[in-house]
C-alpha cells in the first residue's frame, strides 16, 4: 500500500547489499560467494525495513484519523454548508470595528530591577499605568 515504503526499504537494501558485496570482494572471497551475500543481505535489509516503514506510516495515519476524531474535524465531504459572509458572526462592518480599535495607549511603567520588590496593587491598576493617547 505504501510505495514510498517500497522505494525507501529498496534503496537501503541495494545500498547495504552493494557495499556488503564489495567488502566480500575486498576480503578476497569468490565473486559467486560475494554476489550471493550481496543479495542475501539486500533482502535482509529490505523486508524489515519495508515493515518497520509500513508500521510507522500506518501508525502516523492512526494518530492523525484519532486526533480529527478529537478535534471534531470532519472530510470536505462531510462537513456543513458554510455560514454567508454577510451572516458571519466573526466579521464586523469597518466602521465599527475602526471605532473599537482605533484607540491608542501609552504605558507608564518604571523600570524595576529583579531584586526589587514589585509595586503595590493600587499603583499597577490598568487606569492609573495605561494613558490613552489623541491622534
């Protein structure tokens, strides 16, 4: 089912097969003998990896299908006819969302180090440390 799994745990077969086969070589061993430890080994290599590939894969798609399922997050297909702009609860006219946020404030904060004790709490109120500023 998995084609990358295929291709990745080939790769690592012929790999591993290709260099065993040359240190057969390079110990002097029959060329026969070396060609069938390169082979041997490739397919050594190449089903475990397959498997351990497919089960991490399968394991990722598990996770992911459990975690939508948590979320709530449904297919494409499922899911509900989407709400009209104009009906949007999230969207506010600009004019109106302007006024809210066209305000701007200034912080007056003194500088403290670490090894001083914190204000009191009537001197950290938001109306007395933030200073709304005009345009």
């Amino acid at each position: 089912p998995f084609r990358w799994c295929v291709r990745e745990s080939f790769m690592w077969g012929i790999a591993t097969g290709t260099a065993m086969g040359l240190h057969r070589l390079r110990m002097k061993s029959h060329p026969f003998f070396a060609f069938n430890v390169a082979f041997g080994t490739s397919l050594l290599v190449a089903a475990p990896s397959y498997y351990f590939c497919f089960r991490r894969r399968e394991y990722k798609e598990q996770t992911i299908e459990m975690m939508m399922r948590a979320n709530d997050f449904r297919h494409e297909e499922e899911m509900p006819e989407p709400v009209p702009l104009g009906e949007h609860p999230f969207m506010e006219e600009a004019a109106e969302a302007e006024k809210k946020l066209g305000k701007e404030f200034v912080a007056e904060l003194k500088e403290r180090k670490e090894w001083q004790k914190a204000p009191p709490m009537e001197e950290r109120d938001p109306s007395k440390v933030f200073k709304e500023v005009g345009k």
